[in-house]
C-alpha cells in the first residue's frame, strides 16, 4: 500500500498501472485519472487499467 501522495508522484513517472481496491480507485477517480465507466468489478472488488500512450508525430 502507498499513501495518497506517493500515488500522485509515481503515477506521472509509469507507463501503465493497476488499481485494485476501493481506495486507490477512489482516489484515481478524484484526481480525473479515470472516468467511471471505465471501472470494472472483480468480485466485488473495484479494478482499473490505466495505459499511458505518447502519440509520436511523423516527420514530413
């Protein structure tokens, strides 16, 4: 488990994640990091994927 914080910081330096679990989906949720028809459940238990994409422009 890591703090609220330690989630905001090391959100910006991955290139995918998991959420599992109401806390940190919640908290995914308040930071805009995800909408929340993108949440699934897994018994129960809220779930998030998240994949960060950099979208290259070709040069001309």
């Amino acid at each position: 488990m890591i703090s609220e914080e330690e989630l905001k910081k090391k959100i910006k330096e991955v290139n995918s994640a998991n959420f599992v679990g109401k806390k940190c989906v919640k908290i995914a949720l308040n930071k805009k990091i995800v909408l929340k028809e993108n949440i699934i459940k897994i018994k129960d238990v809220p779930h998030i994927q998240i994949y960060f994409i950099e979208v290259l422009e070709e040069n001309k």
